[in-house]
C-alpha cells in the first residue's frame, strides 16, 4: 500500500508539473483568436501548425539557434574538462590548502549573479569581448563551483585500488586520470554535462548584457526580443519558445540514464 501511494503521488506530481508544459502547446497552436479567448480552450480548432513555420519566416530563427548551440557546446567541454581535472586534484592528490580551496570555492556559489555581473562586464569591456560570444563560453572553461563538487565527490568514491594498481604498471597521475578515473566517472560528467546545458542554454541575463547585435542574440534572447515584434500575434512568441526547449529535452534524453546514475552517487562519499 505504501508503494502504491508513493506511486500514486509522483504521477500526481509529474501531472501537475506538466500543465503549463501542456498549456504553452497548446497556445502555440492556436490562432490569435482563440489565443486571446476567454475562458481558455485546451485543444485549438483548427490547429495552427504553420505558427511554427511563421517563426522561421519571419525571424532569424536559425541564426538565433546555431548562437546558442555553439555558446552550450563549448561550454558543456569547457566546463567537464576543467572541472574533472580540478575535482580530481581536490580528491586525489596532496595539494597544501586544498580543504580550503575548496571551500572558497563552493563559497562563491553564495554570490548572486547579480553582484558579480558589474566586475565581469567591466573585465571583459576591457578585454573587448563585449558583444562576442566569448563572455559566455570561456568562464565556463575555468571550472565551475557546482561542477568542482560534483566531480570530486564521485573521484573520492572511486576505491584507490585502480590507482595503486595503475601506478604499479607505470601510469603517471595523468593517464590515472585520463585512463583510470574519467571512464569510471561517466555518470558524473554526463550529469554535469546536462547541468551545464541547460544553464548555458536558458541563460538570459547575461546574454542580454553583454550582446547588443541581434546577430549575435542567443535563441532565449532572440525569443525575447520577438515579443515587440509579433504585437496581437503572442502565439507565435509561444510557438518559438516551445522550439527552444526542444535541444534541452533531447540532451536530457540521450543522457538520462547517465544522469539518473550521477545524481544518484554524487553525494554518498564526502
């Protein structure tokens, strides 16, 4: 019975949290009309599908899209590379302070975004980076608090036999961790591979701070900015906002077996 029930209240769950999934769908497919209409209806008639062809006419759609594809790409390399190699050392070798470098850095992760945006962009205003897509890739090459954590834990986890026996045949620390410790931590870096993702991917603030041409425009800016755009046609906004989710739900997918398993054992050793 209690199986049942628990059962019974994750699918509650799981429902509830799929109504405005279901409800910006639908909008997206309805004409102006019916998206103004009210009390709501769920399922338009007719069906708009060419709201979404409307999108890519009428908008750089895909300039918006390979902007954004590009920024999550380098950014999900950068950010598992640097922050395995950086949780590694914080796990496995005898580095002086390391305790506390590891502490400033999950620090950081108090700080709001907000109250760093100001020195970074006057650091890359100096750099000349602004309205470039480099401000929102290469931070993400210099490891992050949340991906350090995460890949530490799951380097303490790992029994220090494989090593040992590693540097018996010869293995310097970096072929241990390239050879030794980087397979066995696929569900880890798959989980923070999704993280950075959707991070990077959704990211608005920054994006709109530090970009200013709209060929530069990240696909959720792009989608922003064509609310001025399309006034009394707001169901296409929805229509290229629904299109946006779409490269999240199938990272999510092909990673999620690795992703449940990270999420699972990232904190079960500290």
């Amino acid at each position: 019975m209690r199986k049942t029930l628990s059962y019974v209240l994750v699918t509650a769950g799981a429902l509830v949290m799929l109504v405005p999934f279901v409800a910006a769908l639908s909008n997206s497919l309805k004409s102006f009309a019916q998206y103004i209409q009210v009390p709501p209806t769920w399922i338009p008639d007719p069906i708009q599908w060419d709201n979404y062809v409307e999108v890519w006419r009428r908008t750089p759609f895909g300039l918006y899209l390979v902007n954004s594809l590009v920024i999550a790409v380098l950014a999900v390399a950068g950010n598992v590379l640097t922050s395995a190699m950086v949780g590694h050392a914080l796990a496995r070798m005898r580095l002086p302070g390391r305790q506390a470098l590891l502490t400033m850095a999950l620090g950081t992760m108090m700080l709001p975004t907000v109250i760093t945006i100001v020195p970074n962009f006057l650091l890359f205003r100096s750099l000349g980076w602004l309205d470039t897509l480099l401000p929102l890739i290469v931070p993400y090459w210099l490891a992050t608090p949340i991906g350090i954590f995460l890949m530490r834990q799951t380097f303490l986890g790992i029994p220090k036999d494989f090593e040992e026996a590693a540097s018996l045949d010869g293995a310097n620390p970096w072929q241990v961790f390239w050879r030794i410790h980087v397979p066995l931590a696929k569900p880890a870096l798959a989980t923070l591979a999704v993280f950075t993702f959707t991070t990077s991917w959704k990211a608005v603030l920054e994006p709109t701070i530090y970009l200013t041409s709209p060929e530069n425009y990240t696909l959720p800016v792009g989608v922003l900015s064509l609310k001025g755009q399309f006034v009394g046609n707001d169901q296409l906004v929805t229509a290229a906002a629904m299109m946006s989710l779409l490269p999240m739900l199938v990272v999510f997918v092909l990673a999620q077996r690795y992703f449940v398993r990270g999420t699972m054992s990232a904190g079960l050793k500290g």
